[in-house]
C-alpha cells in the first residue's frame, strides 16, 4: 500500500472554489478508480488549507490517479487559485 497526503493553500479568495474542485477529485478518485482504497479530503481550521489522505494498493495505482483526467482538471481549474502544495508519500508501518 502507498499513501499520499497533500496539504493544499488556497490563496485568499479562491478557497470555495478551491474546495468545489478538490471535491470533484475525491468523487472521481472514490468512484472510478480501483486502485484507491482510500481518499479523504480534510477541511482545515483555516479555511485556506486543505488536506488530502489517499491510499492505493501500490505505487503503480497513486501515478495512475495522478496522471488522471480528474487531476489534470483540478490543476487546470485552480491555476493562479493555490497558493502552494505540499506532498507527503510514504508506506505504512
């Protein structure tokens, strides 16, 4: 299994549709994607992060969700709207 979590700031002023456009993420990723076991998306106590836990049945399966429509949309529709990303992967213990 691999794992991801994403911590996403949305720029001041965009973060509802920063939040609109990660939802269709997650609907997409839970919905159409076999290889994901998991995809959470967390709303911060600041209401400009974002943060996403995904779980794939191996690495092969995360860089096919990458290479997904879904994400290509999100980073299309977000451009000039996210502040910065930061990408954790890793194996369970």
């Amino acid at each position: 299994m691999t794992t991801l979590t994403a911590i996403i700031k949305a720029r001041a002023g965009h973060e509802a549709e920063v939040r609109s456009e990660l939802l269709k993420v997650v609907q997409f990723a839970r919905s159409q994607e076999p290889g994901t076991t998991a995809y959470e998306l967390i709303e911060s106590d600041d209401p400009s992060i974002f943060i996403t836990w995904e779980s794939y049945k191996d690495r092969a399966a995360m860089e096919a969700h990458n290479k997904a429509g879904a994400v290509s949309d999100f980073v299309d529709a977000t451009k000039g709207k996210i502040e910065g990303i930061e990408i954790h992967i890793g194996e369970p213990l």
